[in-house]
C-alpha cells in the first residue's frame, strides 16, 4: 500500500474529515482521519482500505492477480441510491460505540436497471455509523 497515493487521494477529493475501515491480513481497523502510524506501519498486510464520508467513498482493495491494489471512487452525485441501516458484528460494534457512541452502519446501495427495467445493485459503499435506524 503506498500511503501517500492514499493521503494525496484524500486531499484531492477533499476527504479529510472521513471514518477509516481498513482489513489487514491480521485485525480490522476502524477510526478517523487522518491516517495513524500505526496503520501505516502495516502497509504490507492492508487486504482492504475504505476512506469514507456522507458524500463519497475512497476504496482500496488488494487485488492477487494482479499483485497491487485496485481503486475506486463513487460520489453520490447522479446516482440512483437507497440507504439502509445495518448491524455490524459485536467485535466491530464495540469500537465504534467505544469511539463514536455508534453501533449501526450506514450503507448505500447504487442501482442500476437491466434492458426489462429490473432493479439490481450494482455497487455499495459505506456513509456513516449511526445510532438509530
């Protein structure tokens, strides 16, 4: 993972004010910006980086095929969307609530509809941790 590709990605997009979700081969990081030491002291073991706020997501994910990381961008401008609110797993809700008084995630779905006009989602990303829902 090359971390100033990351933090410049997060200047031009103006995303400093953003939650982290990042998976390492070894434990799952969720915080604040900016990035920590200590995150970027596991740039080797980083499966999956998601920068995010209530308008875009940044998404880093290791591809093995191609042995580098794949990215993109999706901001919510012109796009068909729902949101939904859903439980995460008890290990990952005890840090959000210990470090945003949160326990739910919000997720927004993108839709796209096929030649018959069927809905489908064509992508996901993460908005923000909430209380209620």
């Amino acid at each position: 993972m090359n971390w100033e590709m990351v933090e410049n990605d997060i200047k031009e997009n103006n995303m400093e004010d953003s939650f982290i979700y990042a998976i390492f081969t070894d434990q799952i990081v969720i915080d604040k910006l900016p990035l920590k030491e200590d995150i970027k002291d596991k740039k080797e073991r980083v499966l999956e980086l998601r920068i995010f706020n209530a308008q875009k997501e940044y998404k880093y994910i290791f591809s093995s095929k191609i042995q580098d990381y794949r990215t993109r961008l999706i901001c919510d401008e012109n796009e068909d969307y729902f949101d939904e609110i859903q439980y995460v797993n008890s290990k990952d809700q005890k840090i959000i609530k210990e470090k945003f008084g949160k326990e739910k995630l919000k997720v927004r779905n993108y839709v796209e509809y096929y030649d018959s006009g069927q809905a489908y989602i064509k992508d996901w990303r993460m908005v923000d941790f909430v209380s209620e829902g």
